[in-house]
C-alpha cells in the first residue's frame, strides 16, 4: 500500500502519557497579571472556572471533558488588574471549588493585587502567568523573571527590539522558566506533521504559505458593545487609566482603546501580533527557520473604515536564502474564505491544520510512476491524519475535509477532546517541578519577536526590513 510504501507505516507516532500522571512536588502559587477574555481561558486551562462558565459548559456539552483535565496541583492566589470589575471576576474564578481535583484540591487565600509590582514583590507568589494587552507583555516579562517568578507570557512577546534583547538576556541569565503562549506544538495532530516531516515525504520544501482570514467587527478588534450594542462596563473611576497606559504616550480615558487596543500601533502590532504569531510558531516549530535575512510587507485599511492605525489587510514576504524557502503570509479582516496553512515541496504538499493533508505533485519526481500508473491522484489528497480516526488513512470521507478547515483549540487524546492551552500551561509547570526546557521557551520566542518586529517595521516604515545575524540587530 502506499502507506507502506512511503514507509509510514514505521512511524513510531508519540504515545501521551495524559491522564496517568500525578503532579508530585510543591504546589505552585501562580498569580495572574491581566484578567480579560484569554486570562479567563488561561485560568480554564490551570484547572479553574466562573460559575457562569459551568452553566454555558453544561449547555454545550463541555463541561465533563473541562472536569477530566489533569489535576496539575496549583492554585491562583493572586489576581492583577487595573479594572475593578476584571479583578473581581478573577477572584470569583480562583476561589470556586468546581475543578479538577475536587475537594482534594487546596483552598488558600486569593489576593488582589494593585499592581503587578506588588505581586511579583511577594514572595508567596511563585510563578505568573501574563495576559495583559501586549504592550504590557515584555516589560512584566522582565520584572517576573529579575523577581525570580516563572513566566507564561502571552503572544506577541514584544514590540520593540530593545525590550526584546532586554528579556532574552534577562530569562537567559535567570533560572526561571519561561513558556510563550502558543498552544499548537501540544495538538497530536502536530506532533504527527512533526514525524511525517522526518519522512520526507514532501521534498525539497521552498515555499510556505500561511494565511488569516476573519470577517466580523469582534475579529477585526471592534470589541466595546455588548450583544445588544450598548457600551461595555468602564470609566476612570473603576479603571487605572495611567496603570493601564504603562510606557505608551499619554492618551485621555477611552473605552474604545481600553477593549479594541488591537488597532493601534502604541499598543500592539495588529494581524502580526495577534495572528501571525501563531502561523509563525507552526512553521518555525516543525522546520526550525529561525529569524528571516529579509521581510517586506505591504496592506493597508481597505475595510474597517474607523480610526485605526492597524491594517485590516496585510502581507508579509520572509526571506531565507540560506535555507531556500519563503515564507509567505496574507491576512484579512473582511473574507472569511479559509485559505489554510501549506508547505509546499517538490514531491507533494502538506496542509496542516486540525488534520494533515498532503496531496502529490503532478509533476513531482519522487511519485512519477505512481501517478502515471494512476495510483496516485494528484487532485485529491493521497494521504490524510485525522486525530478522530486516530491513524493515517485514504482520505475517504467528507468528514476529513471537514476536521481539515478546523481552528486548532483542542485535541483528542485517548477519545477525550482536551484544551491545548491546558496542556501547553502542564508543560510549563511540568519543567518547573521537573527541569527541562518547553517548547515555547526563550529562544524561540526571540526568533519569533524580531521576525514580528520586522514585518511591523517594514509596514509603517514602507521599506525592505533586514536582520545582521553578526551583531545580531534589526536594520
């Protein structure tokens, strides 16, 4: 079979030691630093839930898999946010005793902190977990780590170089561990494109190809009306308005920056920051490429007519002479037409997204005869992993193209669907306990803050962005 011929049959795929572990050791005090939407999420995949949330998880049919997640033996004992409202619901969400773990789970304190100065001042704190907006995320990052705090930071890492460098040597010199919020390398489904990659199947890989596609106001950062249009809670009384500016230029109270920050450049770097950022770490996890010599990107505001300085459509060329590839990356805010992320090779190409799909070259070297013998069709998928079926197969169904269209937010070990942002947040505390280096460590959030921040400075700047790998800076 083909299977066999292309020596797949070999693979020895990952086996998951989900579920049979006991998280032994201390337990951890983790604190969380901006509580929003993802700190909420974040705080789901940590083994805790708002009361509300068991209600919506009963509803739709989630809550048993939610309650079947790993124990990981932490408890949130603290909660930081500059919005009174945020905070509360912080420690409404640490201090329900609905989780993982039940009763056996410890009940301790929760504290609310001010600022995040006092809560990495304490030392009953022992790791941090930062989902502020992203121009808060490099300068917290350096202050946990000089605190001796463990770091999970979310994406993007940084907007500047300078703050950048200042972390990397600041985490290097430190003995802390650091994990970025990308979640994709703990899906299986990734874990297999990794070893089908060994294989070589796809050939000399020269082009990747990774795009973003969405369609909404709430997917275009348009995020300060409620369902029924009206403007969400807030105001300087129930907000630390300077707090939550930081280091960015002073700006009076605005309900509009405070929950669409997204569109601005003082504060994030849009489609790059928020979405690329993902596409980035799933190439540069399965090949390895590192920072580009070169990007250019170009765009512009061809939809969202409001007062952003964001692009709602943008396009990216990363350049690797050195490893023979381009990457390419497009994204828009007004077509939610799925165009997939596909590494192309000479042979065959491979689209990755809640399933693998790799479909032949028709004028590929390497399976010449067995499309010539016809059989090897080079309008359809050859091969396919879907994790629901758990085995590579023929594509036969319409459910596989289907799981091949689908977002990567959960997968399934063992027949169970499990969040990968928990299993991205056990690996971290799993290298706290135990040493070792997670998969989102300090290096490859580096390489993947300069290549953001070239591809940000070649859009506003309008110009070819480039790396000088000898004194290691952007120019």
């Amino acid at each position: 079979s083909l299977v066999r011929e292309l020596g797949l049959d070999s693979i020895e795929f990952p086996e998951s030691d989900y579920g049979t572990v006991q998280h032994q050791g201390d337990l951890i005090r983790i604190g969380v630093i901006g509580f929003g939407t993802r700190g909420m999420q974040l705080s789901n995949g940590l083994g805790f839930i708002h009361p509300d949330d068991v209600k919506k998880k009963q509803l739709n049919g989630t809550f048993e898999d939610w309650m079947a997640q790993e124990y990981l033996n932490v408890a949130i004992t603290g909660i930081c946010d500059v919005f009174d409202l945020h905070a509360q619901r912080g420690i409404v969400v640490a201090e329900n005793r609905v989780r993982p773990g039940g009763d056996g789970a410890p009940v301790l304190p929760v504290k609310r902190y001010r600022t995040y100065h006092e809560m990495l001042a304490d030392k009953d704190i022992d790791a941090v977990i930062i989902s502020t907006p992203d121009h808060h995320h490099a300068r917290i990052a350096i202050e946990a780590a000089r605190a001796g705090k463990h770091v999970y930071c979310e994406k993007s890492v940084a907007h500047h170089e300078q703050e950048l460098n200042e972390l990397y040597e600041t985490v290097k010199k430190s003995p802390i561990v650091f994990q970025l919020g990308h979640q994709i390398t703990q899906s299986v489904v990734f874990k297999q494109a990794r070893e089908i990659m060994k294989k070589e199947i796809l050939g000399k890989i020269t082009l990747v190809e990774t795009t973003s596609n969405r369609n909404t106001a709430n997917g275009a950062w348009i995020r300060h009306l409620d369902a029924n249009g009206n403007p969400k809670p807030g105001d300087e009384s129930t907000i630390d308005w300077l707090q939550w500016l930081g280091e960015t230029p002073y700006f009076p109270f605005s309900v509009d920056r405070f929950y669409n920050w997204t569109k601005w450049f003082a504060y994030d770097t849009g489609l790059i920051g928020q979405l690329f950022t993902h596409e980035y770490d799933a190439v540069n996890q399965l090949l390895k490429i590192g920072i580009p010599s070169s990007v250019v990107s170009s765009g512009g505001i061809y939809y969202w007519k409001d007062n952003r300085e964001m692009a709602d459509s943008l396009h990216c060329v990363f350049e690797y002479p050195d490893k023979d590839l381009t990457l390419l990356y497009s994204g828009n805010l007004a077509s939610s037409r799925s165009r997939g992320r596909v590494f192309m090779g000479h042979d065959a190409s491979m689209e990755l997204g809640n399933n693998i799909m790799i479909t032949a070259d028709r004028n590929s070297t390497k399976y010449q005869k067995g499309i010539a013998a016809g059989v090897i069709d080079t309008n359809s998928p050859m091969l396919t992993y879907n994790p629901g079926a758990g085995q590579i197969d023929a594509v036969t169904s319409a459910s596989d193209k289907y799981y091949a269209a689908r977002g990567l937010t959960t997968t399934l070990i063992n027949g169970r669907s499990v969040d990968v942002t928990h299993l991205h947040i056990r690996e971290w505390l799993n290298c706290i306990r135990n040493g070792g280096t997670p998969s989102a460590n300090i290096d490859m959030a580096y390489d993947e803050g300069i290549t953001c921040i070239m591809a940000h400075r070649s859009y506003v700047e309008k110009r070819r962005i480039e790396w000088d790998p000898v004194n290691r800076k952007i120019v």
